[in-house]
C-alpha cells in the first residue's frame, strides 16, 4: 500500500517538474521566435544613444537680399548625470555629549543660512500666513494682498492674535501675537520668520537624527547631520568651538565641481563665483529625466574644447556639442522688428512639445523672430551613437541631417533703416545740446504709399538682440529696463499735436463748415469765455485752410473745429484709421485714442470713482459687493444663506447706484464734453493719442489718395531650396470716405508747409524733390514732443515718413531734420554723405535668400563637427506649424453728425472777439500710455504694463465745489458765458514755427 503511494506521489511529482520544464520551453521560445525583436531593440537602447544634430533657424533678409539675420555655430558644454551634485560640504558629528544640544542649537542658525539646505521656503510662510489671516478675517485666501498694509486689511489687536495663534499650531511655534506690529505687511513679515522657522525646524531635525544614532556614536561611529553647499556657510563651522563639539567639515568633490572650475578658471562663465555657477545647474538639474542632459556653459572657445575632449577618462558624463545660434551683423539694426530668440520657456515647450522642440531649443520671444517662428525654427537631424559602459562613444552608426529654417524676405530697405536709426540717434544728441535734455528717444516710420510696405521702421534707443542668445546678466537687464530700449515706440501712443489738422480740415471740408477759399482774420489768439493764444504772437493775419495747413495756425482750426463738430472730427481720424490697430505683423501694437464725448464720460466717471474723496462711500459698497458675491458663489444651492446673499448683494447694489448717481451729478461738468475739449481736440492735443506707425499710415492715405493699406514687413517667405512657400503683397483696409476735391485740399496745404514760409520749409531747404509735410509740437507736462510727417514727391507720392522725438521741444527744429535725412538717403544720396562724422557699419554680402548657401554650410559643419561630438539626449522630430498672421482690428466707421455745441456759424463775416484773457494749451501726462482696453506686447523678457491713462492736470482752476474731479487737459474754458476764475496769463507756448529763412518772427522757444 506505501509502495504504491510513493509511486503515484514520484509520478505526481514528474508531471509536475514536466510541466515546469514544457512552461519554460514554451516562454523560451515565445523570447526566441516571437519577442526577438522586441528585446533586440531594449538590448540595443542600453549602448546606443540618439545625439540631435541642430538646425540653423532661417536667415531674414531685406528686399534687396541684403542679409540681416543668420546664424552661426557655438560650442556647448553639458553634462548628463543627474546625480552630480558639484562641490558639497558634509558636517560630520563624531561624539555626543553634555554639550550636544548648545551645539545643535548654533549648528541650526548656521545650516539655515545656506539658501540650499532650508527646508521652509519664503514662499510658503508667505502663503500659510495669508491663508491664516484670510481665516482669522473670514475672507477668501486670494482677497489678502500680500503688499497690502496690515492697517488696510483692517488687522486690529483681537484678530491678529487669533491669527499668530493659528499660525503657531501650524508650525508648533510660540511668536506673540505683537510681533505683527513691528512689519508692515505680510511680505515683511515672512522675511523675518522665514529664517527663524528654518532654524527651528532644522534644530529639531538635528536633535532626532542623534536620538535615533545615539548607540552608533556611543561606539565610535561618525554621524552625517547635513550636507552644505554654500562655502561661507561651511566656512563658519571651522574652528576649535566646532571641534570641541565633535563637528567636522570634510568637503567633497565630483565631475561638476571638476568642470566649474576648469571653465570658471577660463573666464567662460559670468557669474561672480564657481559655487554660484553649480548653484544654477543643480537649480536645472531638478526635475530632469535620467537621459536629459544639462548644459553648463555655451560658446565655448575652441581650445577649451580639445581640452574638455582630452579630459574624457577624468570627466565622464560630460558631453560637447555644437549648436547654431542667432546672430545679428548689424547688431542694434531694426532689433525691435526683428525681435529675439532665447531658450524656450516651460509654458511654450509644454504647448509646443509635440512639435519635436527640445528643451535646449531656442524659441522666438518677440517681433517676426516670434511670429514666424514655425517657419524660422527648421527640423533638427539626429545621429545614432553606439556607447561604452561609461556612456563614452566608439561609433557612429546611423545620421539624418538636419533641415535649415525657411528665411524671410522683408519689404526693409537696409539703407533706409540705417539712416533712419543714425537721424533719431543724431536727432537726440541735437536736442541735448540745444538744453532739451530730456529729449533721449523717439521713433520713425517709412511706408510705401502706394501698398502700405514698410521700408523702415525704427524705435530709439535699441538693444543687440544678441544678447540674449546667451542670458542676461543682471546688470544688463537692469541697464534695458532703464532706458526702455525693449518697447517699441514706432507702435507705442504719443498726442500727435499739430500733425492731426489735416484730420480736423477733413472735418472742416466734408460738413462744409466753411468755404475751403474763404478767409479768416487770426489776431493771435482765440476767445472762448477766455483767451487762447495762437503759437505766432500777432497772429498770422487772413488765413483760408490751405495757408492754415501750411502756417498751422491753432486759431483757424479751433474757430472752424467747433463748427465742424467733435463726432465730426472723431469719425474722420477713424477713417483714416488713427485709434485702431494697422494689423501690421508685429505684437504689442496700441491702438492709441481718438477721442469723443462717451470715452471723455467713461475716463473721468473711472478716475472720480477710483480717487474721489467724495466717492468714497462708492469704493466701500463696490468692495462690499464684491465681497457678496464671492461668498454667494461658495454658497450651496437652494438654501436660505444664498437667498439672504443675493438680497444683500441687490440691496447694496441700489444703494451704490443711488449714491453714485448723486456724486456724478455733482460732477456732471467735469463728466460731459465741453467746447474747450472740442477745442484741444482738433490741434491734436486734450485726449488724443497716435501711433508713429498710425501717422504714417495716415500720411499715406493722404498722399495716395485716400486708400488706407494695412502696413506690412514680410515680402515673402523662402525654403532653403529656394521655393517660396508664402507670398504677401498690398492689402487695402478700406478707402477713407472724403471727397477727392477735399482730400487735394489738404494735399495742397501740407505742399505749401513744405515750403516757405511754411512750417516745415526749413527742413527741405535745398532738398532736390518736391514735398508735402506737416509739423507738430505736442504739449506733454512741461516739455513737447516734437512731430513730423511728410511724403515725396508730391506730384507722384512714392514714399511716406513719420517721426516722433520725445521732449524734442520743436516739430520743425528737431524732428524735420529726421525726416529729411530718411528721405534723402532714400532718394539715392550716400549715407557716407548724410551723416559725414560718423563711422559706418560694416556690409555683409547680398546673398540672395532661399539658395541655402548659409544654412547648407552651418548644416554641413554640423553633420561633420557632431560626427565627433558625444552628447547624448533624446530627440523629437518637428511637424509643420504656420504662424497666424495677425488680423487688423475692424475700423469703426460711422456717419459723421453735426456739432452737439450749437456753436456753429456760417457769416461769412465772422471774427474771433477781442477780449482779452489768458491761454494754456492741452497736455498728456504719460506719452505711452493706451486705452483702458488696450494690452502691452511681449513677450521677453516681460515689457512694462500700459494700463489706462491718467486724465492731465486740469488748464485752470476748477469751480467751486469740483476740486478734485479729473478735469483733463484743455485749452479753453467750460464756455463762452461762464468762464472760470483764471490763472495769470502764461507765456506764449511753442507750437510749429516758419523755418528762419522765412523772416517771420519766431515764436518762444522754437
């Protein structure tokens, strides 16, 4: 009976150990014959590596085929171990004993100053302890504004002991609740607790360490508490008081640190020292892939290179490469068209990763460097690469070349932007030598009048784009910040003075407010309840609208405007597109301001309500509203709290509503539009604000026509093989809505400007083609913007010019020259000869664009350079992306409506009365500032926020009653029968003088 049991468990057991064999057998040849490839590619990925090969971005050039950008190739230096650390400090304790806990208690304070090693950031205290107050205030967390004083968020004694208390348990500490009395503000605050509670949480970390080791170092053995980075940190643990305690520093070294300081010794990097260089690579190595690589350093010299390469045994992990970056021959030349390329940004490579980017690529930040980026970026190659246990390469086995981007072909004349940046830079130092000191930047447009391309396009003073390829440094961030050399004022807002009459004589013409030939008597000055005075003292005797252009005479428009009406006015700026955004391919363009009676409402209704002391009930039940509403969207459904919420929020809102509505009356002078806005209006002061750009385009319509071209830069867009895979040619935006009869009238005027004894004679003073032009000298503060406009010739318009030179005092002094320096060169004259003291640029050749020449040979010195190089990251292949090419904004266009003033006269026998009085032109407080809706452009480093603007002091006291309402800059009083208690008669204000040649006299200043 055994014997038969052990036979049938033997033979149990048999099938059991067959079975396991025939599974086995199975699984093998299920690896063998099925899974083969499978398991070959996982075998082949542990020793090969796929090395990207870059692609150059596409070069741009100007419409002569004139090179403007290309790119040129760097080496870099990385490393990929994400486990290297750099130079470390490892503070060892090798006893305990009755004085461990006095050491603990210093070694804490010590460790929490190393920036590396704190556990509780900033960051975080300043979030627990707005989180906290927002409990202790019954307020949502967002609500607290951390730069907001403890006295406006109403923080009194009984609170803010509630509110240390809460904070205490959080972090199991004791501060007394007076401490918030020493700060100002949250932000304060936490930057003196910041370091304490790291102490604190240090200290304790400390202690339990030992506790738990206590055994171990009662027999001897050594105990690491931390590991420091931060050398003068380490530096303070040295010394017999640390020894007595059984505290040593032993540092270490690795690969990094090794690197650091071969680079370092070369002068290859910017920082001050070589730990604050490891410091921001172990800052990038977080949060890498065990493949990715860092990089460490860029453009790096040649020899360091071999170098580096000689030095592979000792430095493992570190790789070279060789990548091509953005260059600029003519460095600052037409950099805010251009705009820059820096490392792609976390949000634009986590939108875009799947377009094959890297994180090591460079991205488009600003100008046609950003809008056409797809086009600009190419498609990176790749090169397989078989690797050693050590990760270092035997051999290369397989290559895809890299695809060049595609280049542009702009509608720039490169010798026209040279001149153009050259005469605003001249332009500057002129007015600096003549007293005008604050006179240091400006901007200036050229425009084909016949398609709306832009031939030049200048903003003053510039930046190298090449500056951040590589990173800013501090010093020259802080340096562009200073002089505002990223905004581009060919697209920013200025008042554009005197060169919008032709707008107002388009008012003028088409509501037939007077015959064009009939004459006025200017006796220097304008009553309107008071007196204005004409920039010409002794006024500019009988003047009709062409001589009124030509003299820009302030007392014919301000007579005429009224008749004309501001709805007048505001329509006919619109259709000549000023108040609106051209469409031009470019970001951060302002659609600046065309005035009229809703807008003057809205603005100073914003402001009273904002700033008005009498309006202060008005913020306190906005504020509670808001605070109502926030805690009726918490509320849940269906129940009596949101019923009791929403009748709250109602109750306060009639309430609000009742009280502005008394507070506004009270104001209502200082709300509606006046005689002296429509006044300031139409001399192009008061509220109005025009892009250079929009003064160019507006120019052109003039000169063309009246067909209004939505302005552009890019002619076409070229493969490297040549083919061109977008054409772009004139767009029209509509044709402006005024008689041809009335648009030569202007036509007229503007060519007598141009000559004597017009205002802008002096500038085309041996100039050897006709023009047409007009001044502006626009009151901002206590300074002027001096304006230009102007085209040529006048009998067939060609090209169309627009300057703006900030605080540059005089329109035809200062501005003009600009012009006509831009429109000599552009007419054939050397720029050697236009600008005669200065050192020219250097040419680069006029390669034609799309042949390939460039990126082929920056593709080639790749593909043979990186056969050598052994830097290891993974790659993504690119996919195809056209850019959106802005559209225009859609031009409000309306009926133009009669004046609203009841002022309008049609005797011919009208004169201005003799009374005597005082004058004071309109100002703008803040020359780039843009509508309430208006956004800022780049990208960018991050532009300076345009936000609403400000109304300007107000012309003359206010009546009683109305102190502190927003009453703007104006030039004339509220009406003819109530004039307001005036100030003392000011000086005669420049406004657009004759040039000298012309023997009249001169008014002050110009």
């Amino acid at each position: 009976m055994k014997r038969k049991e052990l036979e049938k468990k033997t033979k149990l057991m048999l099938a059991g150990i067959i079975l396991v064999f025939l599974v086995l057998l199975i699984k093998i040849s299920f690896l063998q014959l099925i899974q083969t490839e499978q398991y070959r590619t996982l075998a082949r990925n542990n020793y090969i590596r796929i090395v990207p090969v870059f692609a150059p971005r596409g070069e741009i050039f100007d419409r002569d085929g004139k090179k403007m950008v290309t790119s040129r190739p760097i080496y870099t230096v990385s490393v990929n171990d994400v486990n290297i650390k750099g130079t470390t400090y490892h503070v060892v304790l090798e006893r305990v004993g009755a004085d461990t806990v006095r050491m603990v208690e210093q070694l804490a304070g010590v460790l929490a100053r190393d920036p590396e090693y704190r556990p509780v950031s900033r960051e975080s205290v300043q979030q627990n302890l707005k989180t906290s107050l927002a409990e202790a205030l019954d307020m949502k967390p967002g609500s607290v504004a951390v730069e907001q004083s403890f006295t406006d968020i109403g923080l009194d004694a009984g609170v803010g002991a509630n509110w240390i208390g809460e904070f205490n348990k959080y972090y199991g500490t004791s501060f007394e609740p007076t401490i918030i009395y020493n700060y100002k503000n949250i932000g304060e605050l936490a930057r003196f607790l910041e370091p304490e509670l790291n102490r604190r949480h240090i200290g304790e970390e400390i202690k339990e360490l030992i506790k738990d080791n206590k055994t171990e170092l009662e027999e001897g053995n050594r105990l690491e508490l931390a590991v420091l980075y931060n050398p003068a940190a380490a530096a303070e643990l040295s010394g017999g008081q640390w020894e007595s305690y059984g505290v040593r520093v032993e540092e270490k070294v690795d690969i990094l640190s090794k690197l650091v300081a071969l680079l370092y010794d070369k002068g290859i990097f910017e920082e001050d020292s070589p730990y604050a260089v490891e410091q921001r690579i172990r800052k990038e190595i977080k949060g890498k892939k065990p493949y990715e690589s860092t990089l460490v350093a860029e453009d790096i010299p040649l020899e360091t290179v071999v170098e580096l390469r000689e030095r592979k045994v000792e430095l493992p992990g570190v790789v070279t490469d060789i990548q091509p970056v953005r260059d600029y021959p003519y460095n600052e030349l037409l950099t805010h068209v251009l705009g820059y390329v820096q490392s792609i940004k976390s949000e634009q490579y986590q939108k875009h990763k799947d377009e094959g980017y890297l994180m090591t690529d460079l991205y488009g930040q600003d100008g046609l460097e950003m809008v056409f980026e797809s086009y600009l970026r190419g498609e990176h190659g790749a090169r397989q690469v078989e690797v050693d246990t050590y990760n270092r390469p035997v051999r290369d086995l397989d290559m895809k070349p890299p695809v060049p981007g595609n280049d542009l072909v702009l509608t720039v004349d490169l010798e026209l932007q040279r001149a153009a940046e050259k005469a605003l830079a001249a332009g500057v130092k002129r007015a600096q030598d003549a007293g005008h000191e604050s006179s240091r930047s400006g901007a200036a447009v050229a425009m084909d009048v016949n398609t709306g391309a832009i031939r030049a396009m200048a903003s003053y003073p510039a930046y190298n784009p090449g500056v951040f390829t590589g990173g800013l440094s501090n010093e020259q961030w802080r340096q562009l910040q200073e002089s505002r050399a990223l905004l581009n004022r060919a697209m920013s807002s200025y008042p554009p003075g005197s060169t919008f009459k032709m707008v107002t004589a388009a008012a003028i013409l088409e509501e037939n407010a007077i015959n064009p030939e009939y004459e006025i008597h200017d006796p220097g000055y304008y009553m309107l309840g008071r007196r204005y005075n004409c920039w010409k003292p002794g006024g500019h005797g009988m003047v009709d609208l062409r001589k009124a252009i030509q003299v820009s005479c302030n007392t014919y428009f301000w007579s005429l405007s009224r008749q004309a009406g501001v709805d007048s006015i505001a329509h006919y700026a619109r259709e000549f597109g000023l108040g609106q955004v051209t469409g031009i391919e470019l970001p951060g363009e302002m659609a600046g301001i065309v005035p009229d009676p809703a807008y003057k409402y809205d603005l100073a209704k914003s402001h009273l309500i904002r700033y008005n002391a009498d309006f202060a009930v008005v913020r306190e039940l906005n504020r509670r509203i808001e605070r109502a509403a926030e805690e009726l969207k918490e509320a849940e459904d269906n129940t009596g709290e949101k019923r009791r919420l929403d009748q709250l929020k109602q109750e306060l809102e009639k309430e609000r509503d009742q009280e502005l509505a008394e507070q506004l009356n009270k104001y209502a002078f200082d709300l509606n539009w006046q005689a002296y806005d429509t006044l300031n209006m139409s001399v192009g002061q008061g509220y109005n604000l025009c892009t250079p750009l929009q003064l160019a385009s507006f120019v052109t319509a003039i000169a063309n026509g009246g067909t209004l071209y939505k302005p552009y830069l890019v002619n076409k867009v070229v493969s490297p093989g040549g083919e061109v895979l977008e054409e772009y040619d004139k767009e029209v935006r509509r044709k402006v809505n005024i008689k041809p009869e009335n648009l030569q009238i202007i036509q007229e005027g503007m060519h007598m400007a141009a000559m004597p004894p017009g205002t802008a004679a002096g500038a085309f003073a041996g100039f050897e083609h006709t023009a047409a032009a007009k001044t502006g000298t626009a009151q901002v503060t206590e300074e002027n913007h001096a304006l230009f406009v102007a085209y040529a010739p006048y009998e067939k318009p060609e090209i169309a010019v627009a300057v703006v030179l900030e605080y540059g005092y005089s329109g035809s002094g200062f501005a003009g020259p600009i012009a006509r320096q831009m429109l000599d060169v552009y007419f054939g004259a050397d720029i050697e000869e236009v600008f005669p003291a200065e050192n020219q640029d250097s040419e680069t050749g006029g390669e034609e664009p799309g042949q390939g020449e460039a990126g082929t040979a920056i593709a080639g010195g790749l593909e043979a350079l990186q056969a050598s190089i052994d830097n290891i990251p993974a790659v993504e292949w690119p996919h195809d992306n056209p850019p959106q090419r802005p559209e225009p904004a859609p031009a409000p266009v309306g009926p133009a409506t009669p004046p609203v003033d009841g002022s309008q006269d049609n005797s011919n026998q009208w004169r201005p009365e003799p009374v005597t009085g005082s004058q004071t032109t309109g100002s703008r407080d803040d020359l780039n500032q843009s509508q309430p809706a208006q956004s800022p452009g780049p990208s960018e480093p991050q532009l300076p926020e345009q936000s609403e603007p400000p109304p300007a002091e107000p012309s003359e006291p206010p009546p009683a009653g109305h102190n502190e309402a927003p009453s703007p800059g104006g030039v004339g009083t509220p009406d003819e029968t109530e004039p307001r208690n005036q100030p003392p008669e000011p000086p005669v204000s420049p406004e657009d003088s004759p040039p000298a040649t012309s023997g009249e006299e001169q008014s002050a200043g110009q």
